[in-house]
C-alpha cells in the first residue's frame, strides 16, 4: 500500500522500474503505430420528467441520433461554453424583432 492507502495496480517495485524506464527512454517510435481512443464512458442514472425524455427523443429522432447523444451532445456544449444561454437567444431575438420593426416601419 502506499501512502493514501490505496492499493496499487501492481507491486511498487515494478511501478518504479517502469517510471524510471519512462523518465530515460523515448517512447516516440512506439507510439507512433498506436491509435487515438474514445475516453471510457461512465453510467449515469438520470430522472427526468416523460415529457422531457419524450421531447428528447422527438428531437434526437430528427438528428437521426439517440436521445441520450443528443443529451451528451447538449451537455458537452453546454459544459465547454458553447451552448446557447437564454439571455444570449432573447438579446438575439429583440434585435431581430427592432430590425423587423425598422423594415416595416
């Protein structure tokens, strides 16, 4: 065990021997017939309201996706900053509205 009592994947001994092999060795050339993969996914449990998952399941349909991707899709923007935030869609919609306003007038 080590400090945090946590019990390692393997014994210390080997662990060391492998970061002192990472710390001395280029590792360039074998990774360069490796390939990219996916970050693992975790299992949520999520309740929702049915007409919320109905309306999800609506719009995932018309995205010819899942309603859980459109819920990551929805989540992972919202998360990095690109989702839409009401305010933003209501400043967009009163200077569509003023514009409309000035034509028609």
């Amino acid at each position: 065990m080590n400090q945090m009592n946590e019990e390692l994947p393997r014994p210390e001994a080997e662990l060391e021997s492998l970061a002192d092999y990472y710390d001395t060795h280029d590792t360039g050339s074998e990774m360069a017939d490796g390939e990219w993969v996916e970050p693992p996914m975790v299992t949520t449990s999520l309740r929702l309201p049915k007409p919320l998952v109905d309306a999800l399941k609506v719009e995932a349909g018309q995205q010819h996706i899942r309603h859980t991707a459109l819920m990551r899709k929805v989540l992972a923007a919202y998360v990095s900053g690109d989702a839409i935030q009401p305010a933003e869609i209501i400043d967009r919609l009163e200077r569509i509205e003023r514009l409309l306003d000035r034509k028609a007038g």
